[in-house]
C-alpha cells in the first residue's frame, strides 16, 4: 500500500488560479473571501463572512482531474487557523450537486488534521442528504467553508492536503 498522495502542497510558486473563492454573493449575500500565498509559501484564505442578504460562508475550492484514492483512508490537512470552525469539503464528481464534509475546530498554531473518509457525509446547501458517506474511491474536488452563522473576520493557512 502506499502511503500517502499529496493532493495539493501550497509553495511560494503556486499557482492561485487553481483555487477559486465561492462566497454567498452568488445568492445576494454580502460575504467575501480571497486566497493569496504568505510570505511563508503557504495558501492563505481570509476575509469576512456577512449576514446580510441571507449570506453567510465563504469557501475556497480546488478543482483537478479524477483522483483515484481508493487505496487510502484519510485526508490529513495541515493547517494554522484562527480558532474558528471550518467545513472541509469534497466531491467525487465536479458536476455532482452536492459535497461530502466534515468539521475542522482550528487551532491558531499548525497542526495536522485528519479525517477518516467515512465519516464524511452528504450535504446540499446546509441540509444533511439520505445517501451514504464518502466511499473514498474517487474525487475531484476539495474545498474549505466557513460558515458559523455570525458575521466575522477569519484567516486559515493551508500548508497541504494528502490522503493517506
């Protein structure tokens, strides 16, 4: 078995346009987010979450060609939040309507987050669907969400995300 695929590791050469900021505007709200590389060569994901027009999340989202991780596990993400909660999210299928997440409490040093595939259930526009959690074959899409039904500031830094 191997033992881990780094699906993305953020470096001082990244290229951002491969990360595209989704926020509540696309429903009239008034959130905004945007992904830029620190100083450190890290992604940097910040800005603020608004409540008005019924808005609410920011989110970030890399999308890349079918990635088989049947022979894995986990995701590991390592991280330095703010002490908020984040969703992590992913799709099997970019066309599919819906992501499998799961909750991250952030800690305001880095750590290394892991999350097992199953526990990754189904959700449409914050509705919990009947249909079974992440089978962890495939994927195509995975992303990070902050929407804690306050209005605040927020600032996660992604080091990497691999499977293991």
């Amino acid at each position: 078995m191997i033992d881990r695929l780094t699906i993305f590791d953020f470096t001082p050469d990244t290229n951002i346009r491969q990360w595209k900021v989704v926020d509540d505007v696309v429903m009239g709200g008034r959130s905004s987010g945007e992904i830029t590389i620190s100083s450190e060569g890290t992604g940097l994901f910040r800005g603020k979450v608004s409540l008005e027009n019924n808005g609410g999340f920011s989110s970030v989202r890399h999308s890349f060609p079918t990635t088989d991780v049947s022979k894995y596990n986990k995701f590991v993400l390592r991280l330095k939040g703010d002490g908020k909660r984040y969703q992590f999210r992913v799709k099997e299928s970019q066309s599919d309507y819906y992501s499998f997440i799961s909750y991250i409490q952030t800690s305001t040093d880095w750590a290394e987050y892991e999350i097992e595939f199953q526990q990754m259930y189904p959700v449409f526009r914050g509705r919990n669907l009947d249909m079974p959690n992440f089978a962890g074959k495939k994927m195509e899409e995975l992303g990070l969400l902050i929407a804690n039904k306050k209005p605040e500031s927020f600032a996660l830094e992604i080091d990497r995300i691999e499977v293991r």
